[in-house]
C-alpha cells in the first residue's frame, strides 16, 4: 500500500525526527511535500477549489487541505488505497499487522482514522442507536508515553466515527477519496454541533471540523486502541486552524 508523510519543504527536521521515531514500524514511508499556504495567492486557492469564497482560514490550514485534496485525488485516480501520516504522529510498531486483519474486514469503507489528538473528544458508534464519547489521558504525549504507545500490543478494533479532532494518520479508500471529496472541499466556514463537547456549535476553522461535518453520513470509521498519536504540539503547528486570530479571508 503506498504510503504519505506530509511534509513542508522548509520543515526537512520533522521528517527526519519522523523517521527516527518510527523506525520500528517496518514501513518504507514516502515523503509528500507538502503545500505552503503561506505562498498561495487568493487565485491560486480559488482555481483549486478548495476554499469557498469570502471563508476565512489560517494559511497553513489552506495549504493543509490543498496538500490533502492532492493525495485524494492521486488516490481516486490510481485507485489503490494509501496510507497518510502528518510529520509530527507516533505510529505503533504492529501496525501493518492490524491493518491486514482490520480493512478486510470493514468490507466497503471510505476512510478509517488511526488516531487523533488526545487533548479532545472521541466519539464513536458502538451498536446502531448507541454511542460512546471519551477523553484521553495524558492529554500531551512525551517521549515516555510514545514509547510506551508504539510497544503496545493491545486489542484494536474499527468502530464507525462521528466525531474527532487532529486526525494524525488514515487510511484512504479510492471510493472514499471521490465520495467525501465533493462533500469535504470547498471549506467552508460552517458551524457544526459537537455532542460529546455539550452540543457545542462551533465554527469550521480546519480540515478536521469538515470532516466532523460529514463523517457521520459516510462509510468513516476509527482505531480503537488508537494505532497513531499525534504530538499535536501547538507551538510548532504550522495549520493553526485552532487559532480563529490566525484566519484571513479568502477569495
């Protein structure tokens, strides 16, 4: 299965501290240069059709999703599926082996998240009708927790996904990446109803609040263990689509 580890060109450490961490997965990984958001112009992100015109968004979440819309569309045209990682995620050791088991078994899927930021909510669905909304702890992964993660050898099932925050990893299907793509892009600033954070509307400021808008109503599912954690270290983001002050109005 080909594999993408998003990338920014001016960013070659995380890469390499990437590499470095998860050495121990036996995945030959593929680097993806990413899309700088801080270079594209107005009618650059317009002919690309990912941003609707007059929505505001940080740069680097635009370039986020531009690097996304790219992967998506390679997927759906060679029609094999893909894995994609963000440069900053911790990958658990055995994760091929649970791949082989999982996909097979989730029949027609569009796409099947590895794991999420664990400083928010999860919520899954159980059993048609009933449903299961967590939290994590430690809500910030360090070198001992990662450690400790990727050795894991606990059970992990597929659980179909309503809702998660920072996706660090997935995996994508070809007709997954041409059934969510019209429905995900353009972003739009929308707001969306987070049951598991007290029925919270909150406003669309990033790819993974697109996809809280529509995972309900595909073929979405989640690791539960997670096989992926990312470090989700706001200080070295460079989507800061938590930070509304970071936006700017596109188109």
């Amino acid at each position: 299965m080909k594999n993408f580890v998003v990338n920014l060109d001016r960013q070659p450490e995380k890469f390499e501290r990437f590499l470095k961490r998860n050495e121990g997965c036996g995945i030959a990984f593929e680097r993806f240069p990413a899309v700088d958001g801080l270079k594209l112009t107005d009618e650059e992100v317009m002919a690309m059709g990912i941003v609707a015109p007059g929505s505001r968004f940080a740069p680097g979440a635009v370039g986020g999703t531009a690097s996304m819309s790219r992967i998506w569309k390679m997927v759906a045209e060679q029609d094999q599926p893909a894995l994609v990682f963000e440069d900053d995620c911790t990958i658990r050791h055995d994760i091929l082996a649970r791949l082989k088991t999982l996909l097979p078994s989730l029949g027609d899927w569009d796409i099947l998240v590895l794991g999420c930021n664990i400083d928010s909510v999860l919520d899954i669905e159980l059993a048609p009708g009933m449903k299961s909304m967590m939290v994590f702890r430690p809500q910030r992964p360090d070198d001992v927790s990662d450690a400790a993660f990727q050795r894991a050898t606990s059970q992990v099932a597929a659980f179909r996904l309503n809702c998660c925050f920072g996706p660090g990893g997935y995996v994508l299907s070809p007709a997954g990446a041409r059934r969510m793509y019209p429905y995900w892009l353009p972003m739009d600033n929308r707001l969306v109803t987070i049951e598991a954070l007290g029925n919270r509307a909150m406003t669309t400021y990033g790819a993974d609040m697109m996809g809280n808008s529509i995972y309900r109503f595909v073929k979405a599912y989640t690791c539960l263990a997670p096989l992926v954690v990312p470090r989700n270290d706001n200080a070295t983001s460079t989507t800061q689509s938590h930070i509304p002050s970071a936006a700017r109005v596109w188109g």
